[in-house]
C-alpha cells in the first residue's frame, strides 16, 4: 500500500497566539445535541443523541415540531448509543433523501434513508435500511456520515468497543467495524438496497472474505469527520486509548485502502500493540496523522471532537485553518498550515463546555454544540479595536423595530455598516453615513439573533451582536 504521508507539527500551548476565537450563543433547550448539518439552505438540522432532528433556523427559532423523531427505534441508554449521524442525499433539494446512522433497540447500528413530508418535517415511515452492522459493546460507534464530492456515502464505524480492541477489529477486512465505509446510494447491487462504488478497493481484489464497502481501515472511534468543500480533503478526528488523540487527513483522489493503524499504533508511531498481525505491520505502511496531542491522568482526560476546515467568508483569519475540540478538557483546537506542517494550539473559548459536535453552515461558517446549546464560532479579533470605534452609540439594543447608530464622537468616518444573519448572510447594508444619528428599520427582520459590523474609513472594524424580538 501506498503510504500517505504528513509531516505535523505540536505546539502544545493554552492559547492561540495569532488567533482568538470566542462563541456565541445561536439557540439553546436541546438535549444532548451530537450532530449539526445543513441541507443546502439557511437551516441547521440539530440530531439529538435520543433519536430526535430539530429545525434551527437562520433568526435563532427552533421549530417546536421536529423534523424526524424516531425516538422509539433508537437505543441510547449506556455507552455511547443513540442517533449518531445525518446526511443529505447531494440531491436532497429534488429527492428529499436524507440519511441517519443509529444505533438500534437490539444494540446494532442501522444505516437508514428517509424521505422528507415538506422542508420542515420527514415521513417516519419512509424509512429504508441500507444496512445494520453488528455492535459487540455499546462503546466506539462512530456515527457520522457525509457525502463526497463524488456523490457516495461515506460512513464512520468505530472499532466495536471495549478495550484496545480486543477482536482486533479495525485491522480485520472481514467486518465493518473501524473504518471509513463507502457507498452508492443511487443503486442496489446483490441484494442490497446499495451498490459499491466500482474503485472500492476491495471490491475486485480476490479475496472473498474482505468486505467491499471498504474505503480505509485502521480506526478506533472515529468521533467526526468532514470534507474540505474546496480540495475534497477528509478530515477525520480518532479518540485515542491510552495516550494520544490524533487527527487525520487524507484526499478522496489517494485515500482508498489507507490504513490508520489503530490497534497496532496509537497516533503517530507509539506502538500499542505488536502482538497478532500487528507484529508484521510496518508503521511506515499507516497513515501518519497530520497532529497528535497527549492526554494524562484517570478519568475523561482526553477525547477529540472533529470539526471543520474553516471556508467561511466572515473571518478572513479563520480560512484554511481546522476546528476541533475536546470534550474533556472542555477547549476548542485549530490546526493552522505552516506551510511545511501544521502547527497545533489550544484555548479556552469565553464559554466552556463538553463539546459534542461541530457543524458547517451552506456559507462555510462554523458551528459547536456543547450542553444543551448551539453556539457559533466568530473572531474575537473583529471586536473593538480601539476608542476610536468604540465610541460609537447602538441603541436600543435589544430592540424591535429600528435601531440608531449615534457617531457623532468618533473621530474617523465610518465606511459601512452592515447587518448579518446567524448564518453570515448580509441583511442590509449602509454606506452613506453623514449624520451624527443614522437610524436603520428592522421591522422586516424575524425575531432572532444579528451581527453588526462596523468599519471606519481607516479599515478598524468591529462587529457588535444585535437582539432583535
């Protein structure tokens, strides 16, 4: 096998010396959020762990019905069952196929396709299962799916649970369990209501016992992955065992039959098991991880949340760079691209919590759930920089109908003033600003939360949250 390799680089620090992030709270009442997607349009779909997908929408509203609540069909009592994963069908604006990966009554993981009623509620008895993989432990399920921008299924199973993977699942090509799956949804082949994508790479090679739906191997419990929507990259966020948590990255084009190494290695070369066929697996046949980071002590000392490649609009500082998170430690990570690796660095956002999940809206902008809430993640930097903008007036604020902007004691003129949606989209925007007072409706705004951004002629900006009810 070919390896793929990438040089990474730690710099294990608490805080994020060229980059400061912060969150802001979107909505919150959810229970146990584990899943964020979007269908190609303003909404956020939440996926409750308890088999429940709410509709969160772009003003901050959560729709009171649900979109999908098979709630009766999803185990989520002990370890880490439930409803796991989502996905849109690449079609989903003309088809209304979606997705779910859970975990079923019996303990088993389902693959499932549903149909949508209208956009804002599902047929819970449309339901279609692609296919059930057996689970021998209620622990490392995986769960997250998304579609490639070649149109197939790519699907996350961890290694079946227990302990450092006793069976030896994730490096056995007869299971399913511990590795990165792929499919054709679009046709059915032997049976099944999938094909395989003909460039599987175990589809045609010989051996009978290696299943096809295989696309790479060698996970532990693959806790979110997500594809760069500008290169195709997949990065995949494995939680460690003993000492390491890792992050993975791989490319559609080269990734088919890589194999990541767990339970022979636990990030990026520590041997952790040498003995079975382990014995006779060379580290430099793995996929070396992009970056590792250690976790010590007893207890939840460490487990990696998978995030996003940041392709968003609003915080120029955030492209290229990769959002993940600890559950543990409670800190959100980014990755930033030195150019010959990637450097690794921590903070503590403003707001802490077990951080379960990320999500990406159809703008790029990047979400987290943590507790019960939905937050989004912006650029403390875009806050006041100086006295100069910061003596502009906003008022009232909350507010319902119009909102004043007195700058009549800022010394350079402001450029602009713009109103965002949660969802980064411009709302209004204002160039012509002469008046001491400039007064701006909202009345056409729905109830919700808003950005302001603000920026003088020199180029300081500021961006301000605005409560409209």
């Amino acid at each position: 096998m070919k390896k793929t390799t990438f040089l990474f680089i730690i710099c294990f620090t608490s805080i994020i010396a060229a980059q400061n992030i912060q969150i802001e709270l979107v909505a919150n009442g959810f229970e146990a959020p584990v899943s964020i997607k979007n269908a190609n349009d303003s909404k956020l779909f939440i996926v409750e762990r308890k088999g429940v997908i709410k509709i969160l929408n772009a003003n901050g509203s959560v729709n009171s019905t649900a979109f999908l609540d098979i709630d009766s069909k999803v185990s989520d009592s002990g370890g880490e069952r439930g409803l796991l994963g989502l996905a849109f069908h690449p079609n989903y604006s003309s088809n209304g196929f979606f997705y779910v990966n859970y975990v079923n009554n019996s303990g088993n993981t389902v693959i499932a396709r549903y149909s949508r009623t209208n956009e804002t509620t599902a047929d819970v008895n449309s339901e279609l299962i692609l296919l059930t993989i057996n689970q021998p432990a209620s622990n490392h399920n995986g769960g997250d799916m998304n579609f490639g921008s070649d149109g197939y299924l790519y699907i996350a199973s961890g290694d079946g649970g227990g302990a450092g993977d006793p069976s030896n699942y994730a490096q056995s090509l007869n299971t399913l369990l511990g590795k990165l799956l792929r499919i054709d949804v679009d046709n059915t082949s032997n049976g099944n209501n999938y094909a395989i994508p003909s460039n599987n790479p175990y589809l045609n090679d010989g051996d009978t016992n290696t299943l096809p739906e295989i696309w790479a191997y060698g996970l532990r419990n693959p806790w979110k992955f997500s594809f760069d929507k500008t290169t195709s990259d997949i990065w995949i966020a494995d939680v460690g065992q003993d000492n390491y948590e890792e992050i993975n990255k791989i490319n559609t084009a080269n990734g088919a039959g890589n194999n990541f190494g767990w339970r022979c290695f636990e990030g990026n070369n520590h041997i952790f098991n040498s003995t079975g066929n382990c014995s006779t697996i060379d580290f430099n046949n793995t996929v070396a991880p992009v970056a590792e980071y250690p976790h010590v002590g007893t207890g939840c000392s460490g487990s990696i949340t998978g995030g996003y490649l940041y392709r968003g609009s609003l915080y120029s500082s955030f492209i290229g760079k990769y959002f993940f998170a600890d559950y543990c430690k409670q800190t959100i990570g980014i990755l930033t691209d030195t150019g010959s690796g990637w450097s690794l660095s921590f903070q503590t956002p403003n707001i802490t919590a077990g951080w379960t999940t990320f999500g990406e809206d159809v703008n790029g902008e990047i979400y987290i759930a943590g507790g019960s809430s939905i937050y989004k993640i912006v650029d403390a930097n875009l806050s006041v920089k100086d006295d100069t903008i910061s003596n502009i007036k906003i008022y009232p604020n909350p507010t319902n109908n119009i909102l004043n902007f007195n700058v009549s004691q800022i010394s350079n003129p402001l450029a602009y003033i713009k109103v965002i949606d949660i969802q980064g989209k411009q709302i209004k925007s204002i160039t012509s600003i002469s008046s001491p007072v400039t007064t701006i409706s909202i009345n056409n705004l729905a109830n919700g939360m808003y950005f302001i951004e603000l920026s003088d002629i020199s180029g300081v900006k500021a961006i301000k949250k605005l409560i409209k009810y």
